[in-house]
C-alpha cells in the first residue's frame, strides 16, 4: 500500500514538472509571438503616418553603428590643389 502510494506521488509530481515546463515554453514563444506581431502593426502604421517623399529607415544593423562610430574621429587635411583641362 505505501509502494503505490510513493510511486503515485511520485509519477504525479513528476508529471506536474513537465507540464509546468511545457507551459512556459509554449507561453515563452506565444509572448515572443505576440511581440513580433506588435513590431509589425507599429512598422506598418509609422510607414502609414509618413510623408511618401520622406526616408524613413526601419532598422539599422548594430555592427553598421559601430563601424560609423570608429571611422569617424577626424583626420589630417589633405591639400589639394585644382586641375583645369
């Protein structure tokens, strides 16, 4: 009587942690989901509310800022003198 008892508490508990870890991650990637869909609605009412002559730029990859951050520090002049043909 006491074996069944440990074994059925023991498979119960064991089954409430895998569907606790099996809820998290399905709600994990439902939140992600949502947020994804989130970005969307907001890009697509900004190109919405834009003038259509107007540039608008979306996204702009972290290593593209970076490398602009580096190259830009000033440098020496360079004289230059004008050439007519």
């Amino acid at each position: 009587m006491w074996k069944f008892l440990v074994i059925v508490l023991g498979v119960g508990w064991l089954l409430g942690q895998l569907i606790r870890y099996f809820l998290r991650s399905k709600l994990a990637k439902f939140a992600q989901h949502v947020n994804e869909v989130a970005r969307e609605e907001q890009r697509a009412q900004r190109h919405a509310s834009a003038p259509k002559d107007e540039v608008v730029v979306d996204f702009v990859p972290q290593r593209q800022k970076e490398k602009i951050n580096k190259d830009i520090k000033g440098g020496e002049y360079v004289d230059y003198e004008e050439v007519k043909e």
